[in-house]
C-alpha cells in the first residue's frame, strides 16, 4: 500500500513539473556584451501569450553578437569578439543558465556568425573582418578543440566602399549535413565546402554567386532542403537558388524578391537576417534604416510551388537597427533584436503567416541575436 501511495505521489509531482513548464519555451538573446549590457541574456517567452519575461543575464561575456545551439540542448555556442577573436562554449544548466566551458580562436578577425552541425560535432564561423571562415571541432563535453579547418576567401566587388575585399558573414551546415554555406557579402559569393562533421574539416568545392554589388549576408534552406534562400544585405532582396542534393552547389538564382515596396525608399537601407517559419510555408526578414530614419521594417513571404516566393507584407520592425529576428519553436512568434533602440518586441504569427503587432517586449540594451531552445525544451 505505501508503495502505490509513493508511486502516486510521485507522479503526481513529476505532471505538476509538466504543468510548471508547459506553455513556456526559453530564448536566449546575445549581446554586444559591452556599455549598458553585459553578454547573454535568458527570458521566458509564453506561447499562449507572447509575454516575455524579464531578461536576467545568463552569461557575462563580450562580443556575443550571435549564438547556436547545440542539437542536444545542453549546450550553447557564441561569438567572442571582444579583446580577443574569439568562439565561446556554455554549458546549460539546470536553471538554464550559461556555464563557461572554454574559448578557441576563431582563426580569424571579426567573427560575427556561428552554426553548429546537425550531428553536433562541429562548430563552424565565419570571420566578417579577415573574410574567413573555420570548423572546429566539439568534444563529448561540449568544448571546443582548436580548427584545423580554416580557409581565406579571395576577391572582390563592385562597391567601393564595402567590397574592396572577402567579407564572410555566415556559415552554415546544409540540409543533409554533407555540405556547408558561406554568404561572403565582399565577393558577391555564396563559398560552398564539403563538410566531414566527424573531423570538423572542411574543404571547397564551389561557388554561387549573387548579383554584382548584391551583398550577401544571411541564408536559409526550404524545408524539404531543394532550395536555398540567399538574403542580400545591399540590394535588399531574397535570391532564390535551387539545390543539387548530390553536389552541394546551387544554380543561378532563378527568382529575386525585393524586401521593400516597388515605392519605398531603399538609400540608406540594409538587410540582416532571414528566417523560415517552421512548417517551411513562409520567411521573414529583418530591413535596417542605417540613416536613422526610423524606416526599419520586417517583410514577410509565402513560400510558392518550386520553392519560389511572393512578398506578402511589411510592417514596422518597432526597434532601430534590427540586427536578428527569431521564430519560436511552435511558429506563433516573431521576436526583433533591437540593437540600436535596446529593445525586442514580440509579434503574434497569424495563420497565413502574417504578422500581427502586440504590447509585448522587453528592454535589453545592444540586442543583437536570438536564439530559442529545441521544442520541448
């Protein structure tokens, strides 16, 4: 008899857990680590209402412009640009805040983005001032061991002010883990590697390239991984490529979308990030007004047969500067990083993708990245 009662008792605990945790997911927010903020911040997002609790500070370090996640959950990577060129491993605790593991160069100077691969064996950067990019590898106890992957780009481009030289801006791992992605905004170029997540090494096998003067900063891939979709930070449009899942390499862009209105004006606009809302039916990018215009905005697509897109909205991004736009596990919200305004503020993700404005946002000073942790999580 006691062993039923502490068999019931003890089930009951574990569903009151459940309930304590369910309708809740946690996101991370990076930033500059510097002046009124001082690295990674951690905030509870209620799916049910889109309130964000406030941000406590989940990690203090300098220069964590972005982050990635570790496909197991229990551990979280970011840049390190502070003093130092640097990548940062955390281990998450059980009060989801960052353990510092340890920091490895990251072979070159600017590191401005990371990705982790889908087997959780390397980390990858991209150097945005050297133009360079690295692997490295991740151990069982999520540190970082020093690259023995890391390779320059070469080249140039049309603007004279932006692309006298290789830019790399992004790095990330492909569909089926085989290949990886760098946007180099400097060279107009998407740098495609082989990757061998097993020995963090990666090795050239192609190129895509963009429009003259394009600027290519971010990407994503369509969820059934035939199509890749190139955000170009100095013409503001979405490129559309199509995918040869044996190659790696990726064709011409058959379709350009604009992320403005044919009317708007686009001097002293740029683009930042992209992202794909997860049933793979619609993107989402964030536009900067780099005059201080107040013009910065979020467009919205729907994603159309082949892969390729319609804009279907823009409404006010309510930040200056957004540098980062995130998407919560379930799809239901859209969160900005305001990195000059020290904002994020949450929009509610209608059922046709659409984005709604709401009352809900926090104050963190330089918000530059957000990360959400895995469903479930």
């Amino acid at each position: 008899m006691q062993l039923k009662v502490f068999r019931f008792l003890a089930g009951l605990l574990f569903f009151s857990q459940i309930l304590a945790h369910a309708g809740t997911t946690k996101v991370y927010l990076g930033t500059q680590g510097r002046g009124d903020s001082k690295g990674i911040y951690l905030c509870d997002l209620d799916t049910e209402t889109g309130k964000l609790s406030p941000p406590r500070l989940a990690a203090n370090i300098a220069g964590a412009g972005f982050l990635a996640l570790h496909p197991n959950g229990k551990y979280l990577y970011s840049t390190a640009r502070g003093s130092e060129n640097q990548v940062a491993a955390f281990q998450i605790g059980k009060d989801y805040m960052l353990n510092p593991i340890n920091l490895q160069s990251s072979e070159g100077s600017g590191p401005c983005h990371v990705s982790v691969d889908r087997t959780g064996t390397c980390l990858m950067v991209a150097n945005y001032g050297s133009g360079s990019v690295a692997a490295l590898k991740i151990d069982e106890d999520g540190s970082l061991v020093k690259s023995a992957s890391a390779h320059q780009h070469e080249g140039s481009s049309v603007n004279l002010r932006r692309q006298k030289g290789p830019h790399a801006h992004s790095i990330y791992p492909g569909p089926d883990n085989k290949f990886a992605y760098s946007p180099d905004l400097g060279i107009d170029q998407v740098v495609i590697y082989g990757l061998d997540a097993a020995t963090a090494t990666l090795k050239k096998v192609g190129s895509a390239r963009t429009k003259p003067g394009a600027g290519p900063r971010h990407m994503k891939f369509s969820k059934n991984g035939r199509h890749a979709y190139v955000l170009t930070e100095l013409h503001l449009t979405v490129a559309v490529y199509d995918r040869n899942p044996e190659s790696g390499l990726l064709g011409h862009a058959k379709q350009e979308v604009s992320c403005l209105p044919a009317n708007d004006n686009s001097e002293g606009m740029s683009c930042s990030e992209i992202r794909v809302h997860p049933s793979g039916k619609y993107l989402y990018a964030a536009n900067r007004d780099v005059k201080g215009e107040r013009r910065d905005s979020i467009s919205v697509f729907k994603v159309l047969e082949e892969g390729q897109i319609k804009r279907i909205q823009n409404v006010p991004a309510k930040v200056e500067i957004p540098r980062n736009i995130g998407v919560d596990p379930e799809g239901r919200w859209l969160l900005v990083a305001g990195q000059k305004s020290g904002n994020v503020p949450v929009f509610q993700i209608r059922s046709d993708g659409t984005l709604k404005e709401t009352d809900n946002k926090v104050n963190v000073a330089n918000a530059m990245c957000v990360e959400f942790l895995n469903p479930g999580d």
